[in-house]
C-alpha cells in the first residue's frame, strides 16, 4: 500500500489507542512532509489550487497519536509540546540559512535549500517553503502555507495557518511575491507571483480588494478563495461606509487597493539582493 493509502487507513479507523506500528507510520508521514514529498496543496496544470485532504487529516493525526512531553532548550528554559511534533532536524547539508537568535522550524515543514531565516520566525508543521525565499524577524508561516521560490516574507508578516477544516485551502503565495512588513494573509487567501503586498496590508476571506487599474472588486466567492491577481502592486486603503450617521461621522473601512501593476519601477524597487543569500 502507498503512503496515502495508510495514513487514510489509519485515519478513518479513530480509534483510541496507537502502537508503536501506527506511530512509525506516522513519522515515515512527518518524514514526506519535511522532504517535500507530499504537500497540504498542490497546483494544477491549470493553475488552480486544490486541498490535500489526506495530508491535512495525516498531520492532524499527529496531535491524536502524541503525547504531550517536556522539549525545553535549556535549564530554566522549558517548553512542552507532542512528542509527534518536535523541531525539525536541520544540517548543513539542506544549505537553509537559519541565522542565530530564537527561530524556530516544526518537524513536517519542507524548507528548501536556498532559504533565509532571520531571527525570530517560526514555520509551523505542514508548510511548504520553496528557494530562495527570504523568511524575516517575526514572520510567521502557518500550519499548511504554501510560500513559492524567492518570496520575501518581509519583517512582522503573518501568514495564516489553514488546518481545519481539512478542505480548505491553505494561504498560498506564489513565487517572487513580496509581502511587505507587518502584512497579514489569512482564510486561504491565494496571492499570485509577482504580486506586492505594501506594508501593513490586511488580507483575509471576507476582504474586498478594489483595482482602481481595471474597475473590478475581487472577492471570495462561495467556498473558494479570494485571489490577488498576478504582478498586482497593493496597498492598504480606505472606503466610506454609507449611511447618514456614517456620513455625519465621518467613517471608513479599511480596504486594500490595487493601485498598479508591476512594471520596471516595481521590480527595481523590489529588487531581492542576492548577495544576502
């Protein structure tokens, strides 16, 4: 039997008590994951993105199976978690560059060679980290985010988790996506490659997105997601809320605005130095 095969066996079988079978099964499961072998989601050849079921039930399956021990780092220093999901074991040899200073990486993340990580930041288990993307002091990368190749997740950018329920789809941001400082991507938002996110954007399931460049409103329809279109340059913005008392007062809602496309400007502007890498 495949490796989906058996995760799905043992997942639909919820029983109450897992052996030392059932817990080597999982690992081999945590082993793919950090390998990138298998994925949370994956893209089509039409370039849409579909939820891996199996995945997002097998790491779920963790939590279930773990027992719950001390992982400190040090005396005085004490840390308890599952003992299914410990740190993710890192050598030289995966070439990722993970600078000295309180990050840390969940066992069952894929980090690809090439990749930067500047204390402090966490990726959580399930996530999939392509090259050369650039992971800054005090992102995080949630439980089943896909981050594509040279990505620069700028300082304090928070990139959502997506585990439950195990359908949906995860936050998606494609490659050479620049998320600017103190971001947030959540709900399973899907930003497309070269998009630009400005500082202090805020994009979630239930946001409108207005582009002022081609009149449209984006927003998630149904159970699917909302999308940023590709090479989309947007920033954070305002729109009036209507009423009389709303008028009277004076108020607005936060909305993101496209308010271009990416052109030579951008890519100067945007420009990851490679010497950094």
């Amino acid at each position: 039997m495949s490796l989906r095969e058996r995760i799905e066996a043992l997942t639909a079988s919820e029983r109450q008590r897992y052996g030392e079978a059932d817990r080597a099964l999982f690992a081999e499961f945590r082993t793919a994951l950090a390998r990138g072998e298998v994925r949370a989601a994956e893209r089509t050849s039409t370039g849409a993105w579909c939820a891996n079921t199996w995945v997002k039930r097998g790491i779920l399956l963790g939590f279930r199976i773990g027992a719950l021990v001390e992982m400190s780092a040090a005396a005085g220093w004490r840390f308890f978690d599952k003992d299914t999901y410990p740190l993710r074991p890192t050598t030289l040899a995966d070439r990722v560059r993970i600078v000295p200073g309180g990050s840390s990486i969940r066992d069952g993340a894929y980090v690809a060679p090439g990749v930067v990580c500047m204390p402090p930041m966490y990726v959580n288990v399930g996530a999939y980290v392509d090259e050369g993307t650039m992971i800054d002091s005090h992102v995080l990368v949630g439980s089943c985010a896909q981050i594509g190749k040279r990505v620069h997740l700028s300082a304090a950018a928070q990139i959502g988790g997506v585990l439950e329920p195990v359908g949906a789809l995860p936050v998606i941001v494609e490659d050479e996506v620049l998320v600017g400082g103190g971001c947030g991507v959540y709900e399973g938002t899907i930003v497309r490659q070269r998009a630009v996110l400005a500082a202090g954007t805020i994009l979630t399931g239930s946001t409108a997105v207005y582009d002022v460049v081609r009149e449209q409103v984006y927003r998630r329809s149904g159970e699917g997601s909302l999308e940023i279109p590709v090479g989309a340059v947007v920033v954070p913005g305002a729109r009036a809320v209507p009423g009389a008392a709303a008028a009277r007062w004076g108020l607005s809602l936060y909305t993101p605005v496209i308010i271009k496309y990416r052109d030579e400007k951008t890519d100067a502007a945007t420009l990851l130095e490679e010497d950094l890498r």
